[in-house]
C-alpha cells in the first residue's frame, strides 16, 4: 500500500522549524513503514534541507520537498496564493506518485486544489487538528463556500476531537455525518506512562 501525507504549506517536514503537525506526520510516518506500508511525505521546502527530495530509513519512508517563490513567504498578502501554488504542486507529485491514499492536515480547500491538479488519485483523507483549518479568503460566505467544496470531496473528514467534530458540523452543515469520524492523536507510551516517571526524563533531557 502506498500512502502520501501532506503537510500544510507553511513549515517543512522533518519539524526543523517546529510545528504540531509537522511532528505529528514525522512520528506517525515511521510506523506505518513498520507495518509495510510505503510511506511518501509531502511538505514545503526548506534551505535547511540538503535536497528536493530525501530518502529515509531503508527505503520505505520518502520525504519530498516542494519549493516555492521567495516573494510567496515575504508579504502577508501572499498567504493565499502560497498556499494555491503548493498545493497545485502537491497534486502533481501526487498525480506522478499514484498512491492508494492521501491524507491531507487542516487544509480542505489545499485538498480541493491537489485533488483538481492530481485527477484525484487515490482514496482522500483530511485531519483537522484545530478550529483555523484554512487561509483566509476574507470573506465568511466565501471561505465557507469553498471549505464545503473541499469537504465534499473527502472520502473522510478526521477531526481530532468530538468538539472538533460539532464545531465542523455547525460550521459546515452540508457534511455527511457518515463521512466524519473522530480520530484522537495518539502518544509515545514510551515518553507518557502513567507514572509520569518517563515523562519527566524526556522533559529533563529536553531542557539540558
């Protein structure tokens, strides 16, 4: 089985500079390896990353670097059309990967954009992590319009949190309720045990 997982278009994979999603695709990607599975990483590029595209493990785990115009990262006002030109990239490394599943973090309307420039290759999956899942078209009718046209096209939605669920579906009425399932982060057993002992070691460590 083939799987690509996309990050958001800010921040680049491996989390070199940080973020929640970010390390949460770099932890999840190694366990599917172990189960398997083909594991593709799709993320923003990054002059701190040696190469366009990085193989990982023993060849299992691929990282694939989408670079993008400088401009794109220097004004607030470009936020919308970085995130329009990653994901339109997204799709063609999708669309030349062919995986049998692609699950996207935070970004239906990134998904709807991927999907059109992929020809919607592979079964689609979308994580929302948190209640700000998208940029803003500055526009409340506008954003909510083209939101539902990338939930629609999910085969399913995967909030992180039932509050997460209710928030979506006060947010966005037209979802399939059959289509939304919860899906709980999960945790290192080996950082959190319910001592705390480990825990406080691996805080320890961090700090020194």
């Amino acid at each position: 089985m083939r799987v690509c997982l996309v990050a958001p278009e800010l921040l680049p994979v491996p989390p070199i500079r940080g973020g929640a999603i970010e390390a949460w695709i770099d932890a999840v990607a190694p366990q599917l390896a172990q189960r398997g599975v083909e594991v593709h990483i799709i993320s923003v590029g990054d002059p701190r990353l040696s190469s366009s595209s990085q193989r990982i493990g023993p060849g299992r785990v691929t990282y694939h670097y989408v670079d993008l115009p400088r401009i794109l990262s220097r004004f607030p006002l470009t936020t919308i059309a970085r995130g329009a030109v990653y994901f339109r990239r997204v799709g063609r490394l999708i669309a030349r990967l062919q995986p049998d599943l692609v699950h996207h973090h935070n970004r239906p309307l990134g998904l709807l954009i991927a999907k059109g420039a992929s020809n919607g290759a592979g079964r689609q999956l979308l994580s929302i992590h948190n209640i700000d899942y998208g940029w803003c078209l500055s526009s409340r009718r506008i954003d909510r319009l083209f939101f539902a046209k990338g939930f629609a096209r999910c085969d399913r939605i995967l909030p992180v949190s039932d509050f997460l669920g209710s928030y979506l579906a006060r947010r966005v009425p037209s979802i399939d309720p059959q289509r939304m399932h919860t899906l709980h982060n999960g945790v290192d057993p080996q950082v959190f045990s319910p001592n705390g002992a480990a825990m406080w070691t691996r805080l320890q460590q961090l700090r020194d």
